[in-house]
C-alpha cells in the first residue's frame, strides 16, 4: 500500500505491525458497502458462557495493556517495576519497528499523537500514520478532533509546515507579480509552464494583481527534473525578465534555452514535501493549500477581499 496517496476523511487501518509483513488495508466505507452482509455468529450456549469468560479474563490479567507498555513493565529477573518508558523512546522503536517493515517509507519523524497512548508519524508528502505505542497497530489516515465542528489536525500540520517551508524562500528565487496599489494578500503558486490550468490561471493574474493581490510563482516541471518542461522552467528563471519570460511562455511562445545557477530543482523537491500532487498548487498565507484553478473573483471572495 501507498501510504502517500492517503483519501481524505477516510480512515484506512492497517494492523498488525508485530508481524512479518504489513497486512493489507481494511476496506473503506466505500468498499465496505459492496461487501456482502456477514453471517451473524451463531448464540453461545449459557452453559459455555462462564467459562469464556474465565478464560478471557485470565487472558487479559496476562496481556498488559496499551497504556501499561508505554508506562512501564516488570523486569524478567528481578520482578520489580521496570522504568517507564519515555515518550521519545516509545516514538523512536515504533519508527524503528515500521521501518523494519516497510524500508520504503519516507518517514520524517514521529511525536506523540493528540491521542494518549499513539504516536504520530510524518511522511514526505504530507501523509500521516498513526500507531499505538506499543507498535502493534497502525492506521494510515487523517485524524479529526470533533468540536462544534470537525477539525482535521493533520491538515492543520500540514498548513504549518507548509507556511514554514515556503517562509524559508526567498523572493529572489521566485517570480512575483506584485498587487497594484495596496497590498491585501499574497498567494504562493507552484507552477508548470506546460500545464494547462497554469496557463489559464496566470491569465487570471492581471485581474488578481488589480484587486491586491500579489502572485508569487515557485517552479514545478510536474514531469520531473531533467525534463523538457525542467528545461524551459531554467530557461524562464535565468532570464533577465522572469516575469517576462514566463508569460510568454505560457502563451505558447518558445524561447533560445538558458542555464544559470538557478532553484528550480530545489522548488520542485520543495513542492513534494509540501504536499503537491499537481498543478496549479495555490498556497495561501496560512499554508492552506487550493490545489486547481481558480479565477480571479473566486480567489477574491475566498480571501473576503471582494
């Protein structure tokens, strides 16, 4: 499974990290509806029932607990308490346990889930996991905090993230259309000369600059670095005029290659850790991110500026 393609609202569990291999995903709820009904189990006897429930009580007084393996456990020669397990630690051998098991991964770090007893896991991309401390269960998905309203706290990791990375740039390696007159935002673009949407978005650049708005383009050859659509990215940024140049660009228009000392491999990687998966990619000043097109009057009432 590709945990960096992850569905929105959807929660998609995986479990069973203590084994050889990652099980497959549970089914979504989408899934699930195709899924014919299951038989219900058959009533046990009341003559079994006592039993049973011996033998699951004796089982749990020997299986500690989630809570229990991250506080602490006995120790195997002298009997006594063993010292707690940090936080950190507990982070530490699940990444350690998953990256065992999937070696692919892009894992960047790992902290303490809004959850007790979880531990959140950050990947490349933006897509988060999540697994109980003791390493046992994991689930790859969005986690939402239910308030008044539904608040994706993933999503809100992402925003920060977002907001820093994109703070670390500077306005030298970017092009920038300023807002006419006095400035009311600044949205943050991850372009392609090529990509059709891009195209018909900067048409709408004038429109956006008019009402105060000022457009600030980071490079993204959506084919990959080293391609065609790279190559005239470099050409665009080591022009004299990059606004220019890539304007006419994006109308169509080819221009005698250039080559400089330029960012545009450093936007796109920086891109893909932000989370772009196409483009246009709008970052706004939050670190929200509106992937698509937009026009200009869209923006505006998104921004409450119209």
């Amino acid at each position: 499974m590709d945990f960096r393609t992850v569905p929105g609202i959807a929660l998609v569990a995986v479990t069973l990290l203590c084994g050889d291999t990652l099980s497959a995903a549970a089914p979504t709820a989408a899934n699930t509806a195709a899924q014919p009904a299951t038989t219900a189990p058959a009533t046990t006897p009341a003559a079994t029932t006592a039993p049973a429930a011996a033998t699951s009580a004796a089982a749990q007084a020997k299986t500690p607990s989630v809570a229990g393996s991250v506080a602490g456990s006995k120790d195997a020669t002298s009997g006594k308490d063993a010292a707690p397990r940090s936080p950190a630690n507990a982070n530490d051998a699940v990444v350690a346990k998953l990256k065992a098991l999937r070696p692919d991964l892009p894992i960047e770090g790992a902290q303490s889930a809004p959850i007790p007893g979880m531990v959140e896991i950050e990947l490349t991309g933006g897509s988060t996991l999540y697994a109980t401390a003791d390493g046992k269960y994991l689930i790859a998905g969005d986690l939402y905090e239910m308030t008044d309203k539904l608040v994706n706290i993933a999503e809100q990791a992402r925003n920060e993230k977002r907001e820093a990375l994109i703070a670390a740039v500077s306005l030298n390696d970017m092009a920038v259309f300023p807002a006419q007159g006095h400035r009311k935002a600044v949205i943050t673009v991850f372009t392609d000369v090529d990509c059709g949407y891009c195209r018909k978005l900067h048409l709408q650049v004038p429109a956006m600059n008019k009402m105060g708005v000022e457009v600030r383009y980071l490079a993204y050859p959506r084919s990959g670095v080293g391609t065609p659509s790279y190559d005239k990215l470099v050409t665009a940024w080591c022009s004299a005029n990059r606004q220019d140049a890539i304007t006419r660009m994006k109308r169509g228009e080819e221009l005698p290659p250039k080559t400089c000392d330029n960012p545009v491999a450093h936007e796109y990687e920086l891109g893909q850790m932000a989370g772009v998966t196409g483009t246009p990619a709008i970052v706004l000043e939050d670190g929200r991110m509106l992937p698509g097109y937009l026009s200009a009057d869209e923006l505006g009432h998104l921004l409450g500026i119209i």
